[in-house]
C-alpha cells in the first residue's frame, strides 16, 4: 500500500540547503507493523512526514494504494491524510481544557465524508459514540471525562491512540511515541499497539531512536543520513 521510489526531502534554510532524505525507497505492505529507527537527525520525523502525506517529497515519487501522492496538492493531501492515515506524536497534543472523550471525538468534527461514503457527517451523539468506543479500545474506559492534567503520561498517550483511531485510519503512523514514557508504561503502550496491528489490519509505522523499541516491530528499517541502511525482520 506504501510504495516510495527514490524519495529526496530538501529544505532550504537560512543558512543553506539540508538534504533530510537523500532517496528513500520503501514498500510497505497492508496490516504491516514496521518500524524505522535511526540515530537523531538522520530523516526519520521528515520520513513520517512524507508517508503520512504531511508534506510532498522534493523529488521521487510516491504511491499510496496505487495513487501518485507525491503530485498532490495541499487539499488533496488533506482529503487523503483524513481518510487514510492517523498520527500519534511523542508529545501527546491533546487539548488540556477537553476531556478524554472531546479530545478523542475532536477530529470526527473536522472530518469530511471519506469518498463514496454515504450520509452526512457525524453528528454530535454519533461523534460521542465513536470516541467512546475508540476510549474502549485503548482500555480507558473508566478516564472518559478526564482532562490530560487528571491522567498519567501512558494515560494521556492512551487518549492520543484513540484519537487516531476514531477515524478508522488504514495507516497508523507514531513518532517516537514513548519517548516520553518511562520503559514499563512505554512498553505497555507497544503491547497496545502489537494487539491493535494483530485485531485489526491496520499498518502501523513506529519511528523510534532506540533498539529495544525497534524491536518491538516484526520488521525494522534503519536509516542513516537520510538513507535506508538495512531492512530485515526482527528476530
Ligand atoms: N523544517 C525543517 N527545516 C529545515 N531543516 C529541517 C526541517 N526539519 C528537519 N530538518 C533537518 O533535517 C534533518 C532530518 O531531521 P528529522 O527528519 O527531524 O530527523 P529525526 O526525526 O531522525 O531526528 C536534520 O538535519 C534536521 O535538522
Ligand atoms: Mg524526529
């Protein structure tokens, strides 16, 4: 479903060009759980960018489920990150004056219809609904009415799972998502995420900086100096 053929990144800076990504080609398989490690500044965030249709490659290409993404313009791109993709960052970003359950329902009021999709978007019982059983999924169903100050960091990276899930993403892209979390409740959240690429067929793409996180992954691609250095399985 992922299929990048000798994708470039170039920033251009005050202080002069950065190659970020130097040709990168990579095919990502449906219901895949990847991860792609690397040293810091060696291309990864800018290589999530790409795939999750954040941003355009300066040259190569890139097709998503056979389409020419990397040809898209900033509303196609839009329209097709809402349809397909999902983000969970190290970070969290979740809005601290909303609970779990309006943080989680928040993109479902933003969304456009997916293409070929009938009916009207969802409206305000439908949305709560949906979040609710997003906030199911990631077992936080005693925290819905929480704000993030209320909840751990695993917790709050919990709710930020179920974010990203709430609108039936095909693609589950996360940044280094427990980067922010010591290694018991970090590895709980790659339990979390094993268990939702093993129910569902959702690909799902971990960017991390460490091995052991890497590992976690039943395939791993490292990259270096915005290139892919190796591609195996995890052992
Ligand atoms: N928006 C940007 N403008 C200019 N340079 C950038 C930008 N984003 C990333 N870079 C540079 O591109 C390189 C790769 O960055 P990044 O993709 O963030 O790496 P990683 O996520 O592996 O740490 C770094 O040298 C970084 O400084
Ligand atoms: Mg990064």
């Amino acid at each position: 479903m992922i299929d990048t053929r000798d994708i470039t990144k170039t920033y251009e800076t005050p202080h002069g060009r950065v190659d970020a990504l130097r040709g990168v080609t990579l095919r990502v398989e449906r219901g895949e759980f990847l991860s792609v490690m690397g040293p810091s500044g060696s291309g990864k965030s800018t290589l999530m960018a790409l795939l999750g249709c954040l941003d355009s490659p300066t040259s190569g290409t890139y097709l998503l489920d056979g389409r020419d993404v990397s040809a898209f313009d900033d509303d196609e791109l839009a329209r097709i990150r809402n349809e397909k993709i999902g983000f969970v960052f190290q970070t969290f970003n979740l809005l601290p004056a909303y609970d779990a359950l309006a943080n989680v329902a928040l993109p479902l009021l933003y969304r456009r219809p997916h293409i070929g999709e009938a009916g009207a978007p969802p409206d305000r019982r439908a949305r709560r609904a949906a979040a609710e059983e997003a906030l199911l999924r990631v077992g936080l169903e005693d925290r819905m009415t929480h704000v993030p100050a209320q909840l751990s960091g695993g917790q709050r990276q919990r709710v930020a799972i179920a974010r990203a899930l709430v609108q039936r993403p095909e693609i589950l892209l996360a940044d280094e998502p427990t980067g922010n979390l010591d290694s018991k409740v970090g590895a709980e959240i790659l339990d979390l995420f094993q268990q939702l690429n093993e129910e569902t067929r959702m690909t799902l793409i971990v960017i991390t900086h460490e091995a052991d996180v890497a590992a976690r992954a039943r395939r791993i691609v490292e990259i270096r100096d915005g290139l892919a250095v190796s591609d195996h399985r995890a052992s």
